[in-house]
C-alpha cells in the first residue's frame, strides 16, 4: 500500500473544527507519527497529515514546547523529527530494560576511523591509511557498516577504482547530529584532548 492511498479518506483540513483545536489535532497526529518510527520523519511525510499550508516547523516547535518536563522530547536528527527519550532517563531504562542491543559498543579507535570518515568522506581505505599510518582492517570496516553507521560512497567511473565510504543516516541518529555540520571540528576535538594537534 503506498503513502498516497494509506491517506485516502484522512480528513487533513479539519475544517468543522475551530482553528485551536485544529492546530491541537494537527500536534497529536504529528506525535502518533514520531512515537510510531522508528528512525526520523522527514518534513514531506509528516505534511501528509496536516492541512494544506500548515506548518511542519511550527507544528513540531509547538509540540516540543507541550512535551518540556516529560521523560522524552522531539528532536530534530538527520532528515527529519524523532521522539526520542531524554538523556537524564538512560539509567532508569538501562535498569528497566533489555536495551543491549541499542549499544553500539565501540571502541575508542572505532569511534576514532568513524570520525575520519565523518570528516573527510567519501575516503577510501587508502585514505583512511594515510590519516592512521596503518591498514585499516576489513572487519572493523565490516562492524561499522554492519551497525549502519557507514555505507558505500561514490566511485570513479574507471575500472577497479576503490570503494569509498561515507557516514550514513543512522550515523547521525546515532550520535544525535541534525547535518554533518554539526561535528565538532578539530579544534574542538584537540581541546578536548581526543586529538592531536
């Protein structure tokens, strides 16, 4: 079933409805879709169930706002919104629950070959050998791309050129970044001693 004929019969405009109730209707639809996803919505989809001219923006910001002092927010992460749970609550769910899983458990040097694909993708294992001094090794690649952090980048058109890598949508949802141009940059990184100057 595609998009366009799951909304068939969805009543957008709400026109019997006064505006503050329609703008409070518009906010809970755009709640039930973010609980309901798992990864971020983009501005497109969430247009799919509010009136014509409505603003995405607006709306979001409002929810927001009505969501201050609750256990999880709306966040803007990638290409789209998420609800997202706040980070003071981690603890109790990491007492409560079976979230093991969610754990990227990576190591320093990881997070080290994942940030130098971050900022200078799309880079190719000899570019990456060439920051590190040393080959960087197929099964770290491999776990990096297996956890959806990384993902195949662009390729000369020549035969037997190398595959690039490039930082992926769930890289950013992962480490709670809304564009690539919110990674620290290397100052940032020296000072704060995760770097070398």
């Amino acid at each position: 079933m595609t998009k366009d004929h799951a909304d068939q019969g969805l009543d957008r405009e709400l026109d019997e409805l006064t505006a503050d109730q329609r703008w409070r209707e518009w906010m809970c639809r755009i709640e039930a879709v973010l609980f309901a996803s798992a990864s971020p919505v983009p501005r497109e989809d969430l247009a799919r169930v509010v009136g014509q001219g409505a603003s995405v923006d607006m709306l979001t910001d409002d929810l927001a706002a009505d969501l201050e002092g609750r256990s999880f927010e709306v966040t803007k992460v990638a290409s789209g919104w998420m609800l997202r749970t706040r980070p003071a609550y981690a603890p109790a769910i990491r007492a409560a629950s079976n979230v093991g899983e969610q754990d990227l458990d990576l190591r320093e040097y990881d997070v080290a070959v994942l940030a130098a694909i971050a900022w200078h993708q799309p880079i190719t294992r000899d570019g990456l050998k060439d920051i590190f001094g040393k080959e960087i090794s197929r099964d770290l690649i491999g776990r990096l791309h297996a956890r959806g952090l990384i993902g195949t980048g662009p390729r000369s058109p020549r035969r037997g050129a190398p595959y690039t890598f490039v930082t992926t949508e769930q890289f950013l949802v992962a480490f709670d970044l809304e564009t690539l141009q919110d990674l620290p940059d290397r100052e940032q990184m020296e000072d704060a001693g995760l770097a070398e100057g």
